[in-house]
C-alpha cells in the first residue's frame, strides 16, 4: 500500500471515471490530510485483522494525485514474476516505481520483472488489476474492455501467465464504459460480486455469469446502484485462520442481509472508513496491490 503524500480527484481521470467526484472549494492540504488519517487507520484495521501489509512512502516529487491506488501499476505472481503495466493517464505514469520492486524482492522471491509499460508509446494500456481480475484458482483473467483495458495486452498477458481471457463490455447509467473490471467484479474463494446487470450484451452476460459459476462459486449479482457505491470494489485477503472480505463501509451499507449472509459463510467482512479517497473514484480494492509472492526463508 502506498500511503499518499498529495491527494486529490485526478481532474486527467475524471472523463472517463464516472465514480469520481469533485472536492468543490475545498482546500487541498485539507483533503490530503483527511486522506493520509483514512489510509493509516485503514492499514490499522487491516493489521488488526492479521494481514501483512507493507506501507511505502508515496514521493513528494513529481505530483501524483493517485498514487494511493498502487493495484494499477504492478502486480505479483506465485511463481516469482513482478509485471509492470501501461496507464493510460499520463499523471499516473509517474506512479511506477522500481524501489518499491526492489524492497519487495527483501521479502520475496522475485525471479523475474516483466515491463509492459512501453506499449504506452502505441497507445495500449491495460492498468494491472483494475483492468484484470484475475481467477488464481481456475486461471482465468476477467476484463472489460475500455480505453484503459485493451484487448490485445489482455491476450499477451494471458499467454505468458496461462490464464484464459474472459473478455466483455460494460456501461454506466451514462453509457460510459466501466473504467476499471474491478469495480464492478470481485472473485472470493467461495463466492464472487459480480455486477452483471453493468453488462448491456446479454450474450456476454450470460458467458460471464457462466464461466463464475462453472468455477463452483456463489455467484452474488450486484445492482447498477450497489456498484456505482462501491460494493463490486471489494478484494478477499487471508489470514492465518480465516478469509476476509474488505471493502469500504459505504459500500458494506449498501450489501443486503441475504448478500451478507452468504459471504459472511465464507468470509468475515472488514470495512474501511474511505469517503474522502473515494472521491477519486477509487475504493478499498484499489487501495491495495496484492503479494503473491514466494516468501524467502
């Protein structure tokens, strides 16, 4: 987790992030303050819940406005491999960071560092695993194509790592495509969040909502009202006794009881206080790039 130095809406995101809100007349030291106290009570109650979590400084210099949502830049693999991933906002470039690579590889086995960053100079991107949510079990990469997630980085992503591409489109109420997969898809071990009704083409619907349930999860559909509040937004992390589901209060008060019950079968529900780093239209998920990683003895 990369604990922000300066925080703010991204004005460059905003076009095509229909989850972001403004911070109108507010002052924006105000705002990076609030932000700071959410993120460090956040890595409080994830500790307090037994998860490892590894806190890196976010630099002063350049400006990153985003930097608190790390999930986009990189992602971690079981056999030992670090990716590195093309953004499509230019602010956000900055973000990638090969100390934060090097510190990890103190902890972890780190084999190999694959840069996908360089297909930004022909206008590909695909933003780590906002755009991907990745099925580790049945290896399988969900994505919903978008400008941010292209089509042709998903299928090189799934060839080198083995997963198989579950591809589709999705909208807003505005008719904006969705931004980033993850806030409308997350896959637990047991069950998975899944905002289907986002998926306007009913026979991608019917493919997706096929491929979670052939997996032998409860498949738990999400409302377009429940999504655009953050429910979708969610990631299930362990401990040494349990599996946790963590997503952001707003988005817990917006689960029904029957929603709740079933996950709460399988996983015990944390919910992090977020309402000012929401505003950039990012949740709990995006908060956290996920180690998984060989420990090293």
């Amino acid at each position: 987790m990369i604990r922000p130095c300066t925080f703010y809406p991204n004005p460059e995101t905003a076009a095509d992030n229909a989850f972001q809100r403004e911070a109108r007349g507010e002052d924006p030291a105000a705002i990076s303050t609030r932000a700071q106290k959410e993120f460090d009570g956040a890595v409080e109650r994830l500790r307090e819940a037994g998860v490892t979590v590894h806190v890196f400084e976010d630099t002063a210099t350049p400006e990153k406005p985003d930097a608190v949502f790390p999930n986009n830049w990189f992602s971690t693999h079981d056999d030992g491999r670090i990716v590195l991933y093309p953004m499509y906002s230019r602010s956000r470039r900055a973000e990638r960071r090969h100390d934060v690579v090097e510190e990890l590889g103190n902890f972890y086995r780190v084999r190999e560092v694959i840069d996908y960053s360089p297909c930004e100079e022909g206008g590909l991107y695909l933003e780590g695993t906002g755009s991907l949510v990745l099925d580790h079990v049945e290896r399988v990469a969900y994505a919903s194509l978008s400008q941010r997630t292209s089509r042709e980085l998903l299928e090189k992503f799934c060839a080198a790592f083995a997963y198989e591409p579950v591809a589709f489109t999705s909208a807003g109420a505005d008719g904006r495509a969705i931004y980033h997969t993850n806030v409308l898809l997350c896959i637990g071990s047991a069950f998975a969040l899944a905002g289907l009704e986002l998926i306007r083409d009913e026979a991608q619907r019917s493919k997706v909502r096929a491929r979670l349930r052939a997996s032998g999860r409860a498949v738990i559909e999400l409302s377009r009202e429940q999504i655009e509040n953050f429910a979708g937004n969610a990631l299930e992390l362990h401990n040494r006794k349990e599996n946790l589901l963590v997503l952001s209060e707003h988005a817990a008060a917006h689960l029904t009881g029957d929603q709740r019950a079933i996950i709460e079968r399988h996983a015990r529900i944390i919910s992090l206080t977020l309402p000012t780093i929401e505003l950039a239209g990012g949740s709990a998920r995006c908060l956290m790039a996920t180690i998984h990683l060989p420990e090293r003895n």
